[in-house]
C-alpha cells in the first residue's frame, strides 16, 4: 500500500523542504493520496484494510518519501484544516463535472513522448489536445501526434506537454485510459483517468 501511495510524489517540486502530501481515507478499504500544485494535482489510490477511519491529513513529501508503513506516515502527519486551500482544491476536483471525454488504449500513448523528448531544451513548451473524429491530436510547436480514441464528447484544451507526458508516464493500466475535461470558472483542467489513479493538469495559454 505504502508504495503505491508513494507515486503521487511525482508531482511534488523536490526543491521545496516544505512540500506535502494530503492522505484521506474515506472508508476502510482504501487510501488516497494527493499532490496538489497551482497548476496540477495526481491522485493515487491504494486498495486495502485499515483502521484508520475517515481522515484528511497533512503528511510532509519527505516522511512519505522514506515511510516503510503507513502508521509511520500518520504518526507524522497533521489534520487538514477546513481553511487550509488544498480542502478547496480537493473538493473542486472531486466533485466537477466533465465537459468532454474520450477513451483511448494506453498502448498509444507510447507516440506522445516523440513530442516530450523534442522539447527537453525548451521551457514551459505547449500541446493543444483536440478530441474529434474518433482521434485525439496532440499539436505542439515541435511536432503532432495523432492517436485513435472511442470520443464521448468533442472539444480541445492546451496544457504542459511536460506535465501531460510525465503523467501519461505514471498512468498504470493494463488497457486502457480516459482522458478527459472538466471546467472549473473560466479554467479547463485536463484529467488522466485509470482504474487506480488519476492526473489532473490546469489548461495553459498558447504563448
């Protein structure tokens, strides 16, 4: 359980001492665990009994990091206060509706690190996802990418090919993924879905 909890540090920006992680657990069966960013968020989720009950704790990356059990993360953990933004975060992402999806197998998601390895020099570099026709094209200034997709509902968003890349890399599935669209005000947030995990990336302007 611990370890599957511990790929949600990906997200976590290793420069910062005071980086953390939100654990909850809403029955006895499962734990999640968050990484929240301004810009992007991963959810993780662990299958398995415990005894911890309904919580929502603050534990620091680094405890997470080097934890061998669960107890040894909680025993260093804090509650997650009402006000703390990271409740409203959560709470935003869990319960928004999405505008668009599509199903695709993961298989071809193998395509869209072409993009991702061409743009190692350049910082900050920008995917247009269009979801139309049965495909999602990945467009970027480097290069295109076209993978076949079952489409539940068109549209398009511009994210981070860095963060959509380094989520498709920490996507685990055995099939298949969704990727889909929520909106939150006048913000279109990319979500990466899979039975066990799931990725969220705020959109970004084309510059």
């Amino acid at each position: 359980m611990i370890a599957k909890l511990k790929k949600v540090l990906y997200t976590v920006d290793e420069s910062n001492p005071d980086a953390v992680v939100v654990v909850r657990a809403a029955d006895d069966t499962s734990i999640q665990a968050w990484a929240i960013a301004r810009s992007r968020a991963a959810c993780m989720i662990a299958q398995g009994k415990h005894d911890l009950g309904k919580v929502e704790r603050v534990v620091p990356a680094n405890v997470l990091r080097r934890a061998k059990s669960l107890d040894g993360v909680m025993n260093e953990s804090s509650a997650l206060s009402s006000d703390d933004w990271r409740a409203e975060e959560l709470r935003i992402l869990d319960e928004t509706d999405k505008v668009l999806a599509a199903i695709v197998h993961v298989s071809d998601l193998k395509h869209v690190r072409e993009l991702y390895e061409k743009s190692l020099s350049i910082n900050e570099l920008c995917c247009e996802l269009v979801f139309g026709e049965e495909r999602i094209k990945f467009t970027g200034k480097l290069g295109k990418v076209i993978i076949p997709a079952r489409l539940t509902l068109p549209g398009r968003i511009v994210v981070s090919v860095r963060y959509l890349v380094e989520a498709i890399e920490h996507l685990v599935t055995k099939d298949e993924a969704c990727f889909s669209v929520m909106q939150h005000r006048e913000t279109y947030i990319l979500v990466l879905t899979s039975e066990r995990e799931r990725h969220y990336i705020a959109e970004r302007k084309k510059r």
